[in-house]
C-alpha cells in the first residue's frame, strides 16, 4: 500500500471484506465546469453501482477519495481535511470497461492539475481531476489490471 492510501485506509477497512484488500487511491474532484447532476444521471443507470447517501442531493460531492480494491472502486465523500468519510458509491471492477489518464489539465495556481477518466461497461464516463499525478497514475493502473478487455 501506497503512503498516500492512509488517508482513505479507516473508511475502507470499515467495508471492504475480510479477504478484500485496497490496491490504489487518490483524491479527485469532480471538474469544475461540469455539474453534479449530470454525473449522477449518467451514473445511475449503470448496472451495479450502488450510490450510498447522494440520492437526496442528487449528486457526487466535488471533493472525493477514490480506492480501487481487487475487486471494486469506492467513492467516498472527501473531508475538510483530506480525509475519506462516507461511502458515496461502490461499483464492481466487472462494470468498468477502463481508465484513462486524458491530455487536458492545466495549471492551477502553483498546482499542475491531472485529468482522468473511468468508462463504465455501458459506455458512461465519470471525468475526474486530481492534483496526485502518482496517485492518479496508481489508480488508473490498478483499475486497468483489474478489468476484462
């Protein structure tokens, strides 16, 4: 496990199976010009994701932690202070087509922002962005090797 896991490892031990280990984690935020809602919508039909505490707001949270497991990727909601708190989603690896790290970012103040993408089976997109290039990178391998091609 990765240094930058620890900031998501509690939440997850609290759900993850006893045989279940995390492989790779980051922070992401979901992109700033792009609105929750369409996520949400886009997401929710995909088979097996199952949102956790956003139906009532009718959205992902912007600020995020994301683990990828052997056998799933969590979303959870992203503390003030970094920190992963609740489950937003959990979605199956078997419901991922792949990941992509995409050509976009741009500089954000002294911040070099890293875009990426996860495809779902059914073709959806979720974009995210992160300022972790190593944690983005870890993420996007970790999904990649764990997908059916």
């Amino acid at each position: 496990m990765a240094a930058r896991d620890w900031v998501i490892k509690k939440a997850a031990s609290k759900i993850m199976g006893p045989d279940e280990r995390l492989v790779a984690s980051c922070m992401a935020n979901l992109p700033g010009t792009l609105k929750r809602e369409g996520y949400y919508a886009a997401l929710q039909n995909v088979v097996g994701i199952r949102f956790v505490d956003v139906a009532g707001e009718g959205g992902l949270p912007p600020k995020m932690n994301i683990a990828v497991t052997d056998r799933r990727v969590l979303l959870f909601e992203q503390s003030m202070v970094g920190f992963a708190k609740d489950l937003v989603a959990e979605i199956p690896i078997g419901q991922i087509a792949g990941a992509r790290v995409t050509e976009t970012g741009r500089a954000q103040v002294t911040v070099k922002v890293h875009n990426f993408v996860i495809t779902f089976a059914n073709g959806a997109d979720l974009e995210l962005e992160s300022a972790d290039k190593g944690g983005v990178n870890n993420l996007v391998g970790a999904i990649n090797g764990r997908v059916r091609h």
